[in-house]
C-alpha cells in the first residue's frame, strides 16, 4: 500500500461580515417618583458670594436680596425697568 501525504495550502480569504440584526424593543418607563418637598423661598435661601469683590459691602446674605441689588443696578435704580 502507497503512503498518501497531503500538503495544506494557504488559508483562504475571510469572508463578508453578516448583515446587523434588527434592534430590539423599547423598555417601559418606570413609575414618577413622588414630588419633593417645596424649597424655602429666597428671603429664606442663604447666600454666599462666590467672589466677595463682585459686591459692594456689606454682601447680600440672602438670594432675594442679591436679585434686588443686581435688578438696582440694570435698570438704573428703577430708571429704566427691566423688560
């Protein structure tokens, strides 16, 4: 009986790559959670300047006092009001 050997070639070229699949279908939302309790109104709302030099001392210590002060300076103390 003969001895037959086989000599492998070269491996081949890779072929396409498949189309994508389709995506899948959107999850429900979840339920809203309950509201938060009401934040304290800016006469109560504490506030510290970020930069002490943009204020003329002594500093507004409250957010409704620096909106008062900054509405007092873009309209010209009530001059011109603010649109």
């Amino acid at each position: 009986m003969a001895m037959i050997s086989f000599i492998a070639g070269a491996t081949g070229a890779q072929g396409p790559t498949g189309a994508a699949g389709a995506t899948g279908a959107a999850g429900a939302t979840g339920a809203a959670g309950a509201t938060g309790a009401a934040g304290a109104d800016g006469d109560a709302t504490a506030y510290t300047p970020a930069n002490d030099t943009h204020w003329v001392d002594p500093n507004p210590t409250t957010i409704a006092a620096a909106l008062d002060r900054i509405a007092a300076v873009v309209s010209v103390s009530g001059v011109t009001p603010i649109p």
